[in-house]
C-alpha cells in the first residue's frame, strides 16, 4: 500500500467523526494561510538564544546597540545583526537620540508574549527538577 492511499483512507475514516458544528465554529476564528506565515516567522525569530535574550533586555528598559552587546557579552555586529532582523518583523522600534539609537520593544503584545515565554520556561524547568 502506497502513502497515498493511507492518506487518502485516513482522511475519510475522520471525516467520519467531524463535529461540524465544532469545526465550524473554530474555522470562524482559524488563522488565514497568510497570517500563519507571518505568525510562524515571528516564532522562528524567538527560536534563537541571542535574539531572546534580547528581546527580554528590551522588555526591561530600552537600549543601545553597544549596551546590548556588554550586557549579553556578544560583539555589538552580532547584536545590530539580531536587532536588523527584529526591526524587520516589527518586534522593536527605534529611536534616535543624538548620535545614539535605542531600540525598544515594539508593543505590550511583545512584551506580554516575551512575559509569558519566560514564565512558561520557569514552570517547565521546575517540573523538571
């Protein structure tokens, strides 16, 4: 028996127990093919040690380029590298003081999202222990 058929077999034994009503009602609220995209690249951003850690500096107070490299002892290239890519996806904003740039989340929803990421690793961590 080819993938295909197990595929094809599958899909139709569930199709057999769909809870229409359920369905239809969570597909009112589902996500479009589009914004999944944009979600899952946002996620895929907070998929990296260094960017994390930057993005909870910044939910700290805001920051300079050079601040965020001493802070997280990396090179300040590797910290305007990570930030390039944040800006890119709207995670942080900048502003420009003087001769200086700071960067700081973008919103509260990131800070919620970063809040709740580090709150969720603190209760994983503790039911391993």
């Amino acid at each position: 028996m080819n993938k295909r058929a197990i595929v094809r077999g599958a899909r139709r034994e569930a199709s057999a127990f769909v809870d229409a009503p359920r369905v239809l009602r969570v597909r009112r609220t589902l996500v479009s093919a589009e914004d999944s995209v944009a979600l899952a690249e946002t996620f895929s951003l907070l998929g990296d040690p260094t960017r994390t850690r930057i993005l909870h500096a910044l939910s700290v107070d805001e920051l300079c380029v050079s601040d965020l490299a001493g802070l997280l002892e990396i090179s300040a290239s590797t910290a305007s590298h990570q930030l390039r890519l944040l800006r890119d996806r709207r995670l942080v904003a900048v502003r420009r003081e003087g001769k200086r740039t700071y960067y700081r989340l973008q919103d509260e929803h990131i800070r919620t999202l970063i809040d709740m990421g580090v709150s969720h690793a603190a209760e994983d961590a503790e039911k391993r222990t």
